[in-house]
C-alpha cells in the first residue's frame, strides 16, 4: 500500500471512530433529593424546619414566603451528540410545613411522560377536605345551643 492509501485509510478510520465516539449517549444528573430512608426519618407532626435540615439536608429550593416548605429536585439529562439534551427523569421531594413550623407532609413526585405525578405522599388528614362548604354550613343547622348565644348572665 502506498503512503497516500495508507493516509487517506487512517483519516477514515479516525474520522468513523472520531463519529462513533461524538455520537455517544451520556448521562447527566443535576441536584439532590433524598433517599426513601432518609425520608423515613421524618417524622410528620413531631420534626421541624431544623431537624429536617439535620437528617435530610438544606434544601434545593424552599417556598416563597420566610419559613416556607422545603423542596429537593433531581434530575437526569440525557445528551445525544449535537442533539439538545433531554430530561428523561425528575424527582421532586416536597416537604411541607404548618403554621407552627412542624412537618405537615412528605410527598415525593416523578416526571412521567411529561407530566408530574406523585410518587408518594404521607399526609395529616384533617376533616374539612373531603366536605363541602355547603355541607358544612348546613351540617350544623339544628346543632346551636341557645345558651352559648345569650351567655351565663
């Protein structure tokens, strides 16, 4: 083989291998949420704002007013060569908070086929959801003791 066909067959393979290698898949993974055990730590109604940050972390994000919920977002971005990169998985870990600064809630959501659903959830049920506010302010016709209205005078 000649020098030159010796040349032009190193380009081409360098060149093929040079493409093969561009085009790649790679991962990319961008913030934290935490582990299901981690989360098992949080106690709903007895942990506050610090003892979650102790156990679980600061957080990614936290709501918008002073003392607002904490938020842990993770995501997974999958580059293809040239191609824009596309984000093929999100965890978000919402932790909220009442009044008094005592976990409320943990709830944990994932991004399927684009739209956020939630993984998990660990709620305080209270009875007021789940009735109406009709129901409510009929419910208690019939219920009112005319002695709370005049007093003990």
């Amino acid at each position: 083989m000649t020098p030159t066909g010796r040349m032009i067959r190193a380009t081409l393979v360098g060149t093929a291998l040079f493409m093969a290698v561009g085009c790649t898949t790679m991962y990319r993974n961008h913030g934290y949420a935490p582990t299901d055990d981690q989360l098992a730590e949080v106690l709903v109604g007895i942990d506050t704002r610090d003892t979650v940050a102790d156990v679980v972390g600061p957080p990614t994000a936290s709501g918008v007013t002073d003392g607002g919920d904490f938020f842990y977002v993770q995501s997974r971005f999958r580059l293809y060569g040239p191609l824009e990169p596309k984000e093929i998985d999100r965890e978000v870990v919402a932790i909220r908070f009442d009044a008094e600064g005592i976990v409320s809630n943990v709830e944990r959501f994932g991004l399927e086929n684009g739209n956020v659903v939630p993984l998990s959830r660990r709620v305080t049920q209270d009875n007021v959801r789940d009735t109406t506010f009709l129901r409510q302010l009929f419910g208690s016709i019939g219920r009112f003791n005319a002695g709370d209205f005049l007093g003990d005078g």
